[in-house]
C-alpha cells in the first residue's frame, strides 16, 4: 500500500473523485482485514469497513497530522468495527472464531496460526483490538495511549502484558498438539 501525497489527501477532502478512489484503494486492503481479524465476520467486516470509509471521508478534512493518517484510519476501522459488532450482538449471539486455516500452509505453519488464533480468542475484545492495532498493523504506542487516554508508559505496560498472554497461551496450544520437542 503506498501511501498518499499531500495533494491527494487535499483532493479527497475536496471530494475529488479520483483522490477519494486513491484514498479507498489505498487503505481497503488493510481496514477490512484489521475489521476481520477483530470481528471474524465476513458480513460485518464489510459493513464496519464501508462505515470507516464514510467516517475518514467526513473527518478528513480535521486530520491535523497527515504523515499519521494509516495510524488514523485503523484507529477508527478499529473503533467503528467495534460499534458494528456492538450492534449486532443485540440482535444475535455472535462470538468470535478464530480464522480458517489456509489450506496451501505447511503443518508447523497451520500448527502457529491456530496457535495464534486460539491466542486471540482468550483475549477480551479490547486486549485483542490493541494487540492487533499494535503487533500486527503496527500502530504506534503514543497514538494508542492518546486515544486511551493514558500514559505511553502504561500503554506500553498494558501492551507487554497481552503479548505475555498471547505468548503463554499459544505455546501452550503448541506443546498440547506436541509441535514442540
């Protein structure tokens, strides 16, 4: 995903066409599957990425730090998804699932991404919105104790401990299907 020019995010907040395809195809790719990973529905995914879109487009134009805008937009997939899977949970019983196994992984590989899955499936929904955030799209510490309101120093703290946990839960799958010697 290459990231957009400062023309081009100026463009899109003038609602120019062709910088708001820039835009969405820019980002899609990684605010549906940060959507997924958090939600594990497919429908709801699709549903919370089309809202974060909508969100980012009216909100653009208040970005005060574009060279922060992938950190800004997963911010608010992260946060939109989470008011999707909130409204569905009152009209039906959803839990989340780990992911499909990819069918073309070696054994050791699917044996680490269950292990991983199974993982994030332990963590409460705000654990693993942070570890996701954090350890997979990469988004910065300071950017996600300023949306919590909290220190850096305690969002570090909060961070090493749900890697903990993820790390102990996994190896824990992994030496019960006996991967390890």
């Amino acid at each position: 995903m290459g990231s957009l020019t400062p023309e081009q995010i100026d463009a899109a907040i003038e609602g120019e066409r062709e910088a708001v395809e820039a835009f969405t195809k820019a980002y899609l790719p990684r605010v549906f599957a940060l959507s997924l990973r958090l939600c594990r529905n497919h429908g709801m995914a699709e549903e919370a990425t089309q809202e974060t879109f909508v969100r980012a487009l009216r909100a653009l134009p208040r970005l005060r730090a574009p060279e922060r805008l992938t950190s800004w937009i997963l911010t608010i997939a992260a946060n939109t998804t989470r008011e999707v899977a909130r409204k569905s949970q009152r009209t039906s019983s959803l839990e989340w699932e780990p992911a499909a196994i990819e069918p073309e992984q070696d054994e050791a590989s699917e044996v680490k991404q269950k292990a991983l899955d199974l993982a994030l499936a332990s963590l409460g929904n705000d654990e693993r919105e942070l570890f996701l955030l954090h350890a997979i799209e990469g988004v910065r510490l300071k950017t996600l104790a300023e949306e919590h309101d909290v220190s850096v120093g305690a969002m570090k703290s909060r961070v090493h401990r749900i890697r903990s946990k993820v790390r102990v839960k996994a190896l824990e799958v992994i030496e019960s299907v006996g991967a390890l010697p």
